[in-house]
C-alpha cells in the first residue's frame, strides 16, 4: 500500500483536523479500500483540496488505488479550473460536499465532508508509473502541470523523514495547503513515519491555529519564509511551546534578518532550526541546512538531502561536485519526477528526467560544500550590460527595510514594488549603491500590497 500505511499500528492516529475529527492508520486502510469499491478502476480524477481529513483520505486512496490525481486548490479561479477540465478530462472529481452544486455533477459516493462526483469526461491514458499530477510551482493560469511517480513520492518520503529524524511521535503542523508540493511532502513524509499529522487550513491570524498548535502539541512547524514574517510580527519567538521541536521552512528565500531570528530562537530554546530548498520537480525537497550550521551559514539552503546529490554547472559548462563554484545547481535522486505534461497525450509519457533535475537556480557553493541560492536563471534583467538578478534586489531590500517587495522590468528600467511609502527615496539609493545602475533606470514604486498565493509566492498577473 502507499507509503506502507497498512503497515502501522492500525489504532495510531494518523491525523487530525481543525474540525477535530481523527482517523487512525487502520481508518486509512479501510477507507482506501472502500474508495476502491466505489471506483475500481485505474483512471484520471482532480481533488480539490483542503486541508482536512476528507482531501486527505481522498489522496491517500487514490495512491493507493492506483488512481491518477491531478491536486488543485478548492479554490482555484474557475476559468482556470474549466481550461484543465476541458484540457485533461478527468472522469472523476473529489471535492467538499458543500461545493457539489457549484459543480453540478451526479455524486456517486460521499464521506467526511467530501464527495466522488462523475463528470462524464472520458479520461486520457495514463502511463503505468504515473502517480500525481501538480501544478508547476508559481503557475498563473497555465496548463503545466509536473508528472510524478510512486517511487519519487516514496523516495521524497523516505528522504526528509531521514533529514528530520521523524519518529511515531512526532505530531507535525502541516499549514501549508495540501495542493501545494511542500505540503504534500509534509503529509507524506510524516505519514511513511507512522507520526501524527495536524491538517490545520486556518489562518495563522486565527486563533484555531494557536489552539491547534498548543492543545495538538506540535513537535514539528514547516513554513515558507512569508509564514515566519507573519509568526515574527506575531511574537512567535517569544511564546512558550513546550512540545515544539523543530521549525523548518521551505519555499523560497528568507531575509537574512528572518533568518538569524529563527536561527537564534532555536539555539535560545534547545530547539533546532532547518532551513530546506526544493522545487515541485524535485518532490518538494532536495537541500537541508543542518542544524548545527543555522547561526554560521546564514541564508544557506546547505547540502544536498539524504539519497541525494548536488552540483553546479558553470558558464563554461563544466560540471563540480565540491570547492567553491557558481553557476546553475543540479540536483540528482529518486524524488526527481518524471517530466511535464502541458496536454493529455503527455500523461503517456515515460521518465524525461531519468533522475536528474537542472533546477533553473543560480547557487554559490562555498569551501564548505554548503549551497546558496543566488537567484533564478530567468530572473535577471541585462541593463546596459550590467546583469541585474531581480530575487537579489528583493532580498537587499527586504534585508534592509520593513517591506514587502517585487521587482520586475524591462533590459532599461528596473521596476521595484514595495508596500512602505516611507522609504522609496532610501530603497532607490540603495538600489543605487548595490547595483551601479543610474537612479533613472530604477523606478521604486508604493503599493498596498503584493498579492501571494496559500504558498506565499507572488501572483506576477496581479500586481
């Protein structure tokens, strides 16, 4: 079975919710069983997800099952939801009960607030090894979704619990949406490690989410790093939480002021801050800091997860796998997936990838052996032929001021968004001083906001 769940202590709860609903691992097993009554056959169905027991039981069975998932949010745009229904044609969705007039398909079975609705569709072939569908990470309306296999989801599985030391005690706050890649890694890892899983879909300026953190005794917190500037402002570093062990983020990088905070809370309190890298091509992670580095290597994504290998290709080509070296890093394990699909006929495809994934980043590895992520290989703007990389610019400004911030432009106008009115004129000079470009090819402007999807990534056709 899946992750080997019929193997756990069949009354060991596996998870619960916000609603406090629990289920045990031999809950899991039966109900994958009963899913498979209802819908025996091998087939393409979307889970709408959210975080609680019923999306949940809904993926597990159906990896168990050998049916195809492709995990959206319950709440995604509905142009968007309609152009990958029309593209993919699942036969089946899985969705809150609450949306089955909204979508307006006969309901064949129903259970823990969701529901299996037929869509009529007739469904593409699948290839054999196809596990999951997700969609690319920072997608805006695209139809890119990446293709996984049973042994990347296990492998990935396998990997971070080996990373975390995750035990059948742990009991991990999984607040990261369930269709985004971290999220999944956190259920998957901790449910192939027979912990506890607390699916928490509140926000974090809710109190629900404080009553779950403390009265669930969370051991375990993942965050991406706009989480932990929510929990910052929240005097999270001060607060007493006995039974947490560990906080880990993911999802981007931190200001170096976020990160020496965490770094220092967990040394303060004898707990221990890992910082994690990975991609939705990578089966979320591939990279941890360990621990004992968090106060000495600021900013660093570190070394390579376990069952994993890291390099850098540099502008010549030449591929290292050790000394100090820039360029593109490549990544190389069994969590690796298997390619894209940006139509039906692609879910018939095999392994593209063969376990290597040239992840599109920019990294500096130092005399360490330890990884630091520079920016994005198609982030970078050439403004007279200085080469200007936009996730730097925003890490220097987020580093320096009380923003947010987005930056953008053109190959002569760098564009600079932010969200404190008070400091243009300081961000300019020192957008100035950092990059050597000429004050009228920055633009700085005030907005009220930057919008960011459940995963905290700016939405670029929003702003």
């Amino acid at each position: 079975m899946f992750l080997n769940l019929d193997q756990k202590p069949p009354q060991s709860v596996a998870a619960v919710d916000d609603s406090r609903i629990s289920v045990t691992y031999g809950d899991i097993v039966s109900f994958a069983e009963e899913f498979r009554c209802v819908l025996p056959k091998r087939t393409l169905i979307f889970i709408m997800a959210t975080n609680t027991i019923g999306s949940m039981l809904g993926y597990t069975s159906c990896l168990s099952d050998g049916i195809v998932p492709l995990v959206l949010s319950a709440h995604t745009e509905k142009d968007l939801y309609g152009h990958l229904r029309n593209l993919y044609r699942p036969e089946y969705l899985w969705i809150p009960s609450d949306m089955e007039r909204e979508f307006g398909y006969e309901r064949v079975f129903s259970s823990h607030g969701y529901s299996l609705v037929r869509t009529g569709l007739t469904p593409p072939d699948l290839y054999s090894d196809l596990a999951l569908l997700l969609p690319t990470s920072g997608s805006t309306g695209s139809p890119k979704l990446v293709r996984h296999s049973y042994r990347n989801i296990e492998a990935n599985a396998e990997n971070v619990s080996r990373m975390f030391g995750i035990t059948p005690e742990f009991r991990a706050m999984a607040i990261l949406p369930m269709h985004y890649t971290m999220g999944l890694s956190v259920i998957a890892s901790h449910l192939y490690s027979g912990a506890t899983v607390l699916l928490c879909g509140k926000s974090m300026l809710d109190k629900g989410f404080w009553s779950m953190l403390r009265d669930g005794r969370a051991t375990i917190l993942t965050g991406v790093p706009y989480s932990f500037e929510i929990l910052s402002k929240m005097r999270f570093f001060r607060m007493d939480l006995p039974d947490l062990r560990i906080i880990t983020q993911g999802g981007g990088r931190m200001s170096d002021e976020l990160f020496r905070a965490c770094a220092d809370y967990a040394a303060r309190t004898g707990r221990q801050f890992i910082a994690t890298y990975g991609q939705t091509e990578g089966t979320a992670r591939m990279a941890y800091l360990p621990a004992e580095l968090a106060q000495t290597k600021t900013g660093s994504i570190g070394i390579a997860e376990p069952g994993g290998k890291l390099s850098i290709v540099d502008d010549s080509g030449a591929e290292t796998f050790e000394g100090e070296a820039t360029g593109e890093m490549v990544y190389r394990g069994e969590n690796v997936t298997l390619g894209y699909a940006t139509c039906p006929e692609d879910l018939m495809k095999g392994d593209e990838n063969r376990g290597v994934l040239h992840t599109g980043d920019i990294a500096r590895r130092d005399a360490d052996g330890c990884y630091y992520i520079i920016g994005r290989m198609k982030r970078f703007l050439k403004i007279f032929g200085l080469r200007i990389g936009l996730d730097e610019v925003e890490h220097i400004v987020k580093s320096a001021f009380d923003t947010d911030c987005l930056c953008s432009g053109t190959d002569d106008m760098l564009t600079v968004r932010i969200t404190n009115p008070a400091i243009k004129d300081s961000v300019l000079d020192l957008i100035v001083e950092k990059t050597k470009l000429f004050h009228k090819n920055i633009e700085v402007l005030y907005v009220d906001r930057i919008e960011r999807n459940e995963a905290g990534k700016a939405i670029l056709n929003k702003q």
